[in-house]
C-alpha cells in the first residue's frame, strides 16, 4: 500500500498497537535490483510491518545529482509496492528521514552495508537498528555506469 505520512503514522500505530513490530528502512530506489531485494527481504524478518520510505526526486537530485532520478516518485511507489514483503511505501522529502522517523516512530531501522549503527540517522528514535551486508556487485550507480558504456 502507498500512503502520505499522515495515513502511514495512522497504520504504523494500529500496527504497533495490535502488538505487531515494525520495520522501517529507506533510500532513493531508483532502479531495483537484487542488493534492494536482499535488504528488503531481511528487513522483513526482523518484524512484522515492513515500511519503506522514499527519498522524493528533488531529494534524489540532491544527493545523487541533477540526472536522477531515472525513475519518478510515482514509478518507484509502484515498483515497491508490488514487492510481496513490503507492507507500506511513504516518501519524505528532506535529504534525510529523520524528520518522517520522528513521526512515524517504527521498532526497528534497517540499513544497508554502506552504514556503522552510530553513523545511522534516526538511530535514537528507534529500539533497535540493524545493518544488511551489502550484496557485492549490486548498485545503482554500477548499473548505471555499465549502461552507459
């Protein structure tokens, strides 16, 4: 299901208060491919209500650069909403989730490899974060470089 942060703040609490753990992680997925699968995969063993959160394409353009996002907002809500173990996928606009993990406030904050606990940005707002092994070989930016030779 895709939800503004209003509504997803709505379902996480009736989540949390049915006594079901939930799960958050984010980033730009601008083209999913299998490292994005492994880390969203295994942050939905870790609970029961996996929440994606994506970065919205003036924030990807921030951080990636004035070429991306390849994908609109709208195509990667969509592409992650049709991944089976992804409960709710939300946006935020700023260059972190910080602001959207204040409100949101899940259980759990998952990562991928490229981070160490203390340097995750909303770590004090969760019970607990867990960095997923990258999967060597997989990243955007290599698929895009690949691409263009």
């Amino acid at each position: 299901m895709i939800a503004g942060s209003a509504a997803a703040i709505r379902i996480i609490r009736a989540q949390q208060k049915s006594g079901k753990t939930v799960v958050f992680t984010n980033g730009c997925f601008d083209i999913l491919h299998r490292g994005h699968l492994k880390v969203l995969r295994e942050a939905k063993t870790l609970g029961d209500f996996l929440v994606v959160a994506l970065n919205s394409d003036d924030s990807v353009k921030r951080l990636k650069g004035p070429s991306r996002p390849l994908n609109k907002l709208s195509d990667r809500e969509e592409v992650l909403d049709a991944v089976r173990f992804v409960d709710l996928v939300t946006s935020f606009d700023e260059d972190t989730p910080w602001e959207l993990l204040s409100k949101l406030k899940p259980d759990i904050l998952v990562k991928g490899g490229d981070y160490q606990p203390d340097q995750v940005v909303g770590r004090e707002l969760v019970k607990k974060v867990v960095i997923v092994p990258f999967e060597e070989g997989y990243s955007t930016t290599d698929l895009i470089n690949r691409t263009k030779k």
